[in-house]
C-alpha cells in the first residue's frame, strides 16, 4: 500500500509557491490515497530565532489555510508535529548513527549556516527530524517542491543505514513526488518564490493586493517596449499562466507574446482573473474557517489522534528491534 506523508513549516503565510509545488498534489493525493497525512511541522520552524506569539499565530494561519486549500479531514489526517511526540524521539534515534558530513553537506544547511554568527545544532539537524517525520509513517511517497529532493534523498540514506542493522526492509525508502510546478520563481524572476525572501504572493491575498504584486513583476527582460516580442520560455509570468490558466488561454498567450499582440500588463491581467477565479474559493472557506475556529481544532485533534495510533505503532517495533522494548521479567 502506498502511504503519503508530507509537511510544511509555520513559518509564514501559505504562498503560491507551496501551493502550487506542493499543496495542489496534497489534494490530488488525499482523493486516490486514503490514510494520508499531512503535518504542519512547528519543531522544524524553531530552528531559529522567532517570536513566541507570531508561531503560535502561524501554526493556527497554516492549519486553517491547508483546510481552506482542500485538505479533507475525512479523507487524510492533518496535525501538528508537536502534538505526536514520537517525530523527535525517532529523530534522536536517527540522530545516534547520523554521519555530521553528509548534514553539513546539505545546501539549504549551507545557505541558511553561511549567515549565522552562532549555528544551532538544530539546524544542521533538521533533515534527521524531517527523515523521522517521514519514516515514522513509513511512508513511501512525499509529495513537495523541488527544493526537499536532497533532503529526501538523505531520508532514504537514513532509512537504509537503520535498515541494514536493525531490520531488513522495515523502513521504505521514501521517494518524491513531484508536479510540473516543482519550483516557483518569485515575482523578481531571480530567485525560488520564498517567505524568507519577500517575493511570494499569499494564498489569502485580496484580488488588489495580488494585482498591486503581479503589476510590477519581472517578465522577459528583453523585452523592453510593448512592440517588442517577448519570448515566454524565459517568462515567469508565463510559468504562472501555465500553472493557473487554462490551456486554451496558455496557447493564446503564448501566441500573443511573441507576435507583441499583448503587451506583458495585458498578459497579466488575463492571468489575474484566472488566478483569482482558482484563490477566491480558497480565501471564502478560509473566512469561515476564522467565524469557526472549532473546525480547525477539531480537525487537528482527529488528525493528532490517527497519526499517533501508526506513530506508536512502529515506535514500538523500532525499540523492539533495537533492544529498548520494555524490559520483563525472565
Ligand atoms: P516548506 O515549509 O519550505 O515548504 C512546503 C512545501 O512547499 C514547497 N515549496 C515550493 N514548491 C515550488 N516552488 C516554490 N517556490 C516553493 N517553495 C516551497 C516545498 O518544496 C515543500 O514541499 N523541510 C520542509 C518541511 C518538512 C517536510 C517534512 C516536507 C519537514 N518535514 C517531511 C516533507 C516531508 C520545508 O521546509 O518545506
């Protein structure tokens, strides 16, 4: 049976990036994979300094923003790292016969480390707890952006590592699943679509807010006046046309791109209403999900509740197999 596992931090707003690398096929997945789960992974979102009121906020803004998106409690469990304490007791067991060098080695380590006066241990550790995330589940299949390809691959590295000394084939070596939309650029067209960065449009933006970000978002840079034809292929515009409008529409672009029929502010008008026609839904169930916190809580609560029956389950397994069960009397 295929098992899908996945998470996000709290870390900020839910972006069109997440949704659209990730968060899309989430929903997709729950309707052919019954028992998937889904994790808002607040541990990991402590690795650096943050502020005790705003992750409490943000863990909140994340859940309701997930059920707003789609996720079905009926369908898949979907909870808080913190509220299964087995994530970080596996962790730490993973943590015992982790190589340092293959975690130093890791670019989002190298990227966030190279900044930092002082590294917290933390964050040299975050792909252990991510492996653990994954493999207390043992699951098979984790459905992300493009970006958690090498932390995966340090997940199935992990799980063959405790495989060969404790138990032949007991973890699966879990493998991504990717969509089309595997890595958003930002509205700068320079770099990843980011909390961290600042480039991102929020999933719960009001149609002018979205509109006041796309106006001035980078296109084809060759393309200096309307005149000019643009080439779409370098376009990220033209990316988010193909991720929100329909392909009648992303033909019709194309088209008019290069033959200069549209200039780019026409272009991205057309893909404002596509994008607000796909997010107002979205925006709609979030409100009520705010006029009835109840649902939110009561969702966590039943996902918390399922995922710990599986995460106690193989932990139980894990320290029978490693000589930490519970001790009898012989
Ligand atoms: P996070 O919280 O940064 O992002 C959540 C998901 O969104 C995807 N994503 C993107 N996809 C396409 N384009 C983008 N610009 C973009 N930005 C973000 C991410 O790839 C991810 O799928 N380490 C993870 C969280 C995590 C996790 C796990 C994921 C912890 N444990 C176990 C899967 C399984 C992270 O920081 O994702």
């Amino acid at each position: 049976m295929t098992r899908i596992f996945s998470g996000i931090q709290p870390s900020g707003e839910l972006h069109i990036g997440n949704y659209l690398g990730a968060i899309r096929n989430w929903i997709t997945l729950q309707q052919q994979h019954t028992g998937s789960l889904f994790c808002v992974v607040d541990y990991h979102a402590i690795t650096g300094n943050y502020d005790t009121d705003l992750l409490r906020q943000r863990r909140w803004d994340m859940a309701r923003s997930l059920l707003a998106s789609g996720i079905d409690p009926s369908k898949a469990a979907l909870f808080m790292q913190s509220d299964v304490p087995e994530h970080t007791e596996l962790s730490w067991i993973f943590t015992t016969n982790q190589p340092i060098g293959d975690l130093e080695r890791q670019t989002q380590f190298k990227d966030k480390a190279g900044t930092m006066e002082s590294i917290p241990a933390g964050l040299l550790m975050y792909p252990v707890l991510q492996a653990a995330d994954i493999l207390l589940y043992r699951a098979d299949r984790v459905p992300v952006g493009e970006d958690q390809v090498q932390h995966l691959e340090l997940s199935r590295d992990i799980a063959r590592r405790w495989n060969a000394r404790f138990g032949e084939g007991f973890f699966p070596e879990p493998q991504p699943l990717l969509t089309p939309t595997r890595r958003i650029m930002g509205l700068d067209g320079k770099a990843k679509m980011s909390k961290s960065l600042g480039n991102t449009i929020g999933l719960l933006e009001s149609d002018d807010d979205i509109w006041q970000k796309l106006r001035p978002a980078a296109t084809d840079p060759q393309r200096v006046r309307k005149s000019d034809p643009g080439n779409p292929d370098v376009c990220n515009i033209f990316q988010l046309h193909k991720a929100f409008s329909p392909e009648a529409t992303v033909a019709e672009v194309d088209t008019n791109c290069r033959t200069a029929a549209w200039g780019c502010i026409d272009c991205k008008k057309v893909l404002h209403t596509h994008m607000v026609a796909e997010l107002t839904p979205i925006r709609t169930r979030a409100q009520l999900l705010a006029d009835e916190p109840s649902r939110v809580l009561d969702a966590l609560a039943d996902g918390a509740r399922t995922a710990r029956t599986i995460a106690q389950e193989t932990m139980r397994e894990v320290k029978q197999r490693m000589g930490l069960d519970p001790l009898k009397v012989s």
